[in-house]
C-alpha cells in the first residue's frame, strides 16, 4: 500500500474514533441525537485544530444507504390518505426553495461581495457536492463554495434539535430509544434489507437519479415493507454507527480550514443560515394551519439541512419522517435539477468567461 492510501486510511480510522467518544460523550449527557452531532462537533474540533482526520465518501455513501434501507420503513400504507397534504407540502417548499436562493444569494452578492458565480452556487439551499462541482466548472471559488455549504449543514443539524428542547420544549428521545421499541431484523429479514440497500443504491447510480445513495434504498426498501416481503427494522447497533459515520464526515470537511483567512466567508456562510432558519420557522408558522400539518413537522421539513442529517433527525424525535424526509428530498430535487438551468438562463456564465477574455487580453 503506497504512502497515500495509507494516510487516507489513518485518517478515516481517527475521524472515526475521534466521532465514536464524541458521540459516547454526547450519549452519556443525554444530548439529543448523540451519535451524530456529538461525532460531528468533535470532529470539527479536531479539523480545524489541525488533526488529520479525513474523509471516505464510499464510506459514507454506504451508511446513508444503510440510513435510506431504515428510512424506507416509515412509509406505510396509511400514507396514501395524505398524499394531498404532502402535495400541499411539496409546493410549499418550491416556493421556499425560490425565496430562500434570491434572498440568500442576493445577501452573498451585495453584502458579501462574492462574485455572483461563487454566490449562486453558495447560495442555494441545498446539494453540497452536486453545487460545488457545478460551481468550480462555472468558475466558482472552489474553496468558498463548499466552505458555505458545510457550514450550512453544520449550524442547522446541530442547532434545530437543540432549539426543538430548549425552546420548543419537545421531548426529544435518542433514537437507539426509538428503534429499541421495533422489532430488530434477523436472519432472512436481514438479507432482503441488505438487498434491498445494495440493489436501490446501484439502481440510484446507474440512473444518477440526485440523492440517490439515499433515495435508491429508501424506495426499494419501501416497496418490501409495503408488500409485507419484510418486517424487521435494521438494528440499532448498526444505526448507531451509521451516525458516527455521517456526523464525522461533515466534522471532516473543515479540515485545513484556516479559520482566519476565511473568517469572512464563515461570517457570511452564518448570517445566510440564520436567515434561512428564521424564513423556515415564519413559512412553518404561517403554513401550517393552512395545509394542516403540525408547525415542527412542517420546520423540520422547511430547514435547509442535509437530506440524510434531518431525516435522522426526524426519526429521532418520531414526527412524521416519511413527510419530512419526502420533502427534503423534492427539496433536493429542485436544486439539483433547476439551479444549473436557471444559471445559464441569467446568463452569468457569460459575463465570466467575457471578463476572463478581456483579462487575457489585457
């Protein structure tokens, strides 16, 4: 094994001791989602003091899969009698995903200073690695870009559970609580969820549907419960570690962070959450009598973090996860299809590559 792949290797194995105490840590103070966030802020920590720790995306593309084959559990057939409130709910959220992208990269733009490439793919609530890709091909700052995104995810994930407890005054239990309280998979049960988790996420890639390491199993999954082809839930123990693994990937994407040199694009990346935090508690509050959906489901549905992050934390707290995880996934969708489209609409791409020709010439 050459010197790279072994310093990958260590990497990934103390980003993942270093999530395993933080989530033990977190779990022993009775935090909610402990595995997770206590994983994930131990990690940050030890990125951004300099600690090589690293991160393996097949690793965690493997757990959300795991994450989605657990997901595909919630969806019932009782669901069916609510199809018209999630349709109420999906619109809802285009409209929000709209407000939030104009607010939130006209606020990058003329407050922030970015360059309006850098701030539209920063700027968009949603797709980390789908907007920083896309961005860097454009011409985006690559460093910005993503530096904005995990911050995003960041704030979100670690604070909505702790303002559901404190302000909210919810009575959140951890999840191994929840799953305790299921039936555990075994045995053959075990091997169709398996299946299940391996034949959705190559189906996912082979179609690259957008979230696909979690929508493939989740649908697949889905259609078992559905059929009655399985009962059993994957076991906690295996969740539990599904967590470590996902909180400790966003704690891994702060490494080599110098927290000085883009201290600015932090402030900025903060200032954007926040206002999108409160633009999601505003249309929850406002929406939720209309489309009778409880406001935290519907918050929980609106808050712009990571599909795999709010759907755990959705199943923590057991309000409604199919219909928050539905909609973070149309959330998904409409970034990852629209935002490149409407891109080349406003014709921003232009302007740059007219800006880089005048330079060189110049």
């Amino acid at each position: 094994m050459t010197e790279q792949p072994v310093r990958i290797v260590r990497g990934v194995l103390l980003s993942l001791i270093i999530g395993g105490v933080g989530g033990a840590v977190f779990h022993a103070l009775n935090l909610p989602l402990p595995w997770m966030l206590g994983s994930m802020c131990f990690v940050v920590v030890a990125a951004i003091a300099g600690a090589p720790v690293a991160l393996y995306m097949p690793l965690r593309m493997l757990m959300v899969a795991v994450l989605g084959t657990l997901l595909g559990s919630v969806f019932t057939p009782q669901i069916l009698d609510r199809l018209g409130d999630w349709a109420g709910g999906a619109s809802l959220m285009a409209i929000f995903v709209g407000v939030m992208s104009v607010v939130s990269v006209g606020f990058l733009i003329r407050v922030g200073g970015l360059d309006r490439i850098t701030a539209y793919f920063a700027g968009t609530p949603g797709g980390l690695g789908e907007m920083t890709v896309v961005g860097e091909q454009q011409g985006g700052d690559p460093r910005i870009i993503p530096l904005v995104h995990a911050t995003r995810v960041f704030i979100v994930v670690f604070l909505l559970p702790l303002y559901l407890v404190t302000v909210e005054s919810l009575d959140i239990p951890q999840t191994s609580v929840t799953l305790d309280r299921q039936v555990s998979a075994e045995g053959v049960d075990l091997l169709i969820l398996g299946a299940c988790a391996l034949i959705g996420f190559t189906l996912a890639r082979l179609l690259r549907l957008p979230g696909g390491q979690i929508l493939g199993p989740l649908l697949i999954s889905a259609a078992a419960y559905l059929t009655g082809l399985v009962h059993g839930k994957p076991p906690v123990t295996l969740i539990s570690v599904a967590q470590v693994v996902i909180g400790a990937a966003i704690g891994a994407r702060f490494v080599g962070l110098d927290v000085r040199r883009m201290a600015r694009p932090i402030l900025l990346a903060l200032i954007s959450v926040f206002a999108m935090l409160a633009m999601a508690a505003a249309f929850a509050a406002l929406a939720a009598p209309i489309l009778g959906i409880p406001r935290h489901a519907l918050l929980l549905a609106l808050a712009p973090g990571g599909l795999a992050e709010m759907s755990l934390i959705a199943l923590s707290l057991n309000i409604d996860t199919a219909f928050i995880t539905t909609m973070h996934l149309v959330r998904i969708l409409l970034i990852v299809t629209l935002a490149p489209i409407i891109f080349r609409l406003l014709g921003w791409h232009l302007a740059k590559g007219k800006e880089s020709t005048e330079r060189r010439r110049s």
